[in-house]
C-alpha cells in the first residue's frame, strides 16, 4: 500500500482513498496512517469517506477548503471544539485529548478523601447538567484574571483541592504555570486533564496516552464502516500519574506503584 505525503496531508492508500489525515506533525500523522494500513486493507479504506483531523489548526484548515467530507477531529479540547466546529458546514466528530472532569473529581477523592474541591465556574456550560464527581465548590473567576487573582480565591475560600482542566474561556496560555504556582505556594494540590502540566507543579493528572487517542480512531472508523455512523469513541478508560516530588514534599504521601494502579482503577471503576 503506497503512502502520498504532503506538508499537512496523508492519503492512507492509493489514489482511489478516501480516508485523508490532516494537520499535526508528521510523525503523528504517519503512525496514525501505518496504524490504519495496519487494520484494513487499501480497499477497504477506499470504500470510506473520511477525513481524520489533527489539532484543532489542522480541523479549522481543513473545513476552510473542504466543505462537504464528514471529520473525525482529533487531539482537541472539548472547551475549544464547539467555537471551531462551528465554522465546518460538513459532520465533526470529535474524540478529546482531555479526559472528563467526572475523572479527575474521581482522583481528586481517591487522593485527598474529605477534602473539599473546587473548580473555576467556566468548566463547563451553564446549559449543561452538573455532571457526577465535579466539586461543590465553583469558584467565580477573578476580574482581573486567572494568575492575579488565583490567590486570593484561595484565601477567602475553605477547599482543599482545585481541579484545573484545559479551558481557554478562562485560562490564557501562561495561567496554568502561574495558577500551578500560586497553589504550590498555598500548599493547594491541583488536579489536572493533560499529562504535561504534571512538570509544571500538578499534584496528579487524568489523561489520556497517544495509543488510547489512536485507539479510539480505530474503533471510530470500525463503527462507521460496520453501521454507517460516524460516533467519535473516546478511550474507554482514562490514564492515572502522580507528581511523587510535589505529594511528597507538601502533603508527605509517598505513592508505590501499586498504589498508583489502584488509583487508576478506582478513578476507572474498578
């Protein structure tokens, strides 16, 4: 099976393909393209019309030149996708990089039971039902912003425990590392959705590994090939880490391995 690669585009198959992956680095893109080759043939491909998106840059060029091929969107934030997928005229399914706040209340409890947690209010749509396992807390975000007035919430506050998921409503591009180091100061353990942020002072992350997010591709376009209908499969378990320096350090837990599995599978459901 030949792979024609351009700057931004792979054809996964021959010339008569309709399954196309778009934007991203490349080394993504192709072990994405090789994971697809690796399951179904290129007829098989070439029988589907499908674009897989890359990023949210690689969804927003694509629906600017191609108006029609349904997307199956990929490592995106679910804060961000409505706002994009909004300017695609064609279906987007999305298949988020960030796990779900139900998981990172989950680990916030199995690591700090009894301790109160919070969340800034934009975490999730005022329209959309609470969903199980967010804090009762929702703190106001600050007027003069996220990184000046993180610490004063916390002063005037009784909670333990922040989670901190990817919002760009809320958070700009440098918040997470000041917000991480505003709660660091004030012994606040943070909880967060993406693996990264876990360098920058987190306590412990939910997230998501690349094969689970190449995983859930496969599984999306096996569903569509088998019904007709493009579903977006999120992994169907979500990923567990620790900061082992930051719990021990400010809250004198030391977390074996074993431990750590048995948080990943409480946060799971057993």
């Amino acid at each position: 099976m030949a792979l024609v690669c351009c700057a931004t585009l792979i054809f996964v198959s021959s010339a008569s393909a309709d399954v196309t992956i778009h934007g991203g680095k490349a080394a993504y893109r192709e072990r994405l393209a090789a994971l697809l080759e690796e399951h179904w043939s290129a007829d098989q491909l070439g029988r589907v019309n499908l674009a897989i998106t890359v990023g949210l840059a690689g969804l927003a060029e694509f629906c600017e030149k191609d108006r029609e091929t349904p997307v199956l969107a990929t490592y995106l934030y679910q804060s961000r996708f409505a706002d994009i997928a909004a300017s695609c005229s064609q279906p987007v399914v999305p298949i988020f990089a960030d796990t779900p706040l139900s998981s990172m209340g989950r680990l916030a409890e199995a690591l700090f039971p009894g301790v109160e947690t919070a969340m800034l209010s934009g975490g999730f749509a005022k329209d959309q039902a609470k969903p199980e396992h967010v804090p009762h807390i929702l703190l106001p975000v600050p007027p003069e912003g996220v990184a000046k007035g993180l610490g004063r919430l916390i002063d005037e506050g009784r909670w333990g425990v922040l989670l901190l998921p990817l919002d760009s409503r809320i958070f700009k591009a440098t918040d997470y590392r000041l917000s991480l180091e505003t709660l660091f100061r004030h012994r606040k353990p943070a909880i967060v959705s993406i693996h990264s942020l876990l360098n920058q002072g987190a306590a412990a992350a939910t997230y998501y590994k690349p094969e689970q997010l190449e995983e859930a591709v496969v599984r999306s376009i096996e569903h569509l090939m088998q019904s007709g209908e493009l579903v977006g499969k999120q992994p169907d378990r979500v990923s567990v880490d620790i900061n082992k320096t930051v719990l021990r350090n400010l809250y004198g837990r030391v977390i074996t391995e074993e431990e750590l599995h048995a948080l990943e599978a409480e946060v799971n459901g057993g």
